[in-house]
C-alpha cells in the first residue's frame, strides 16, 4: 500500500534507508568491501552525501561519497571505482619482474580515491620505501611498476 505523502513528491520510487542499510558494497572489479552501516546526509540541503561502510572485525571503517555509487539494488551497493586501500596487501613488482615487498601504507590526495603514494615492505622488519604512485603501471593481482627496481632507489636518493 502506497504511503501518503505531503512533500509534493512520489514516494513509491524513493529509497529509504532501509534499501542501503546492510547491503553489501562491491567495487567495479566485483570485490566485496564491506557492509552499508550509515547514511551520510548533509544538514544544510539534505542532499545524501554517501555510505559508511563496516569492514568488518577490528578492521577500520570507511566512507564513501555519492559520486563513487553506481548503483543501488534490493540486493548490493555497487561502486563505480575499485577502492584504493584494497591494493594494501599486494605484493609490488618493478618491470623486470623483481619482486619489491608489499604494499604496505597508501597515501590518497585528500578526500578522494587516488592514490599520491604508497608505502612498500619486504618482510617483517624491511624497511618501508614510499614511492610515488606515478611509478605504478597497472594493479591487477599485484602491483606493477613501470621502472626498475635500482631507478627506483636512485629517484629516492635524489630526491
């Protein structure tokens, strides 16, 4: 049964916040981030902003704006981005192929998902180098560098 309405709108088509509320959150490559825990609304015009996410156990929260939703279904939240601190955790190769570490911090320009920088660690107690993301060719399974492993540490001496 249809709700009556004094907001000059139709609400059959609306979505409520029980349409976002605990629904999955899967980026463009189909990976599940999390689950839809807040709706962020903006207290000055009423625009909805974006979706906080849960991660899950002892793991840190996340939010993403509006712009970053392609879509909204009875069943999931899709992105229309692959969210960058996913890459944590994947292993980093120059163009050679030598393997470089892990990637181990992210750092983003402020407020949006591109990536500046990332850390990388080779083992447990290697030392941590942070490269600029201008370095990365492609991520895929891994990350891929379009340049050498010794350039690297080069531009990281000079620079």
């Amino acid at each position: 049964m249809a709700q009556k309405s004094i907001s000059s709108k139709d609400l059959d088509k609306a979505l409520t916040s029980d349409d976002v509320l605990g629904k999955e959150i899967i980026d463009s490559v189909g990976s599940f981030i999390g689950i839809a825990e807040k709706v962020f609304i903006d207290p000055n015009d009423f625009d909805f902003i974006g979706v906080g996410i849960d991660k899950g156990f002892l793991k840190k929260g996340l939010a993403i704006g509006r712009n970053y939703i392609e879509k909204i279904t009875k069943y999931a939240v899709f992105l229309n981005i692959r969210v960058a601190f996913e890459i944590r955790g994947m292993e980093v190769f120059d163009k050679d192929g030598k393997d470089l570490g892990i990637v181990s911090e992210i750092e983003l320009v402020v407020n949006t998902n591109k990536i500046s920088s990332i850390g990388i660690k080779k083992g447990i107690f290697g030392k941590k180098i942070i490269i600029p993301y201008n370095f990365v060719e492609r991520v895929g399974d891994n990350v891929l560098l379009n340049t050498t492993k010794k350039e690297i540490f080069a531009s990281i001496k000079n620079g």
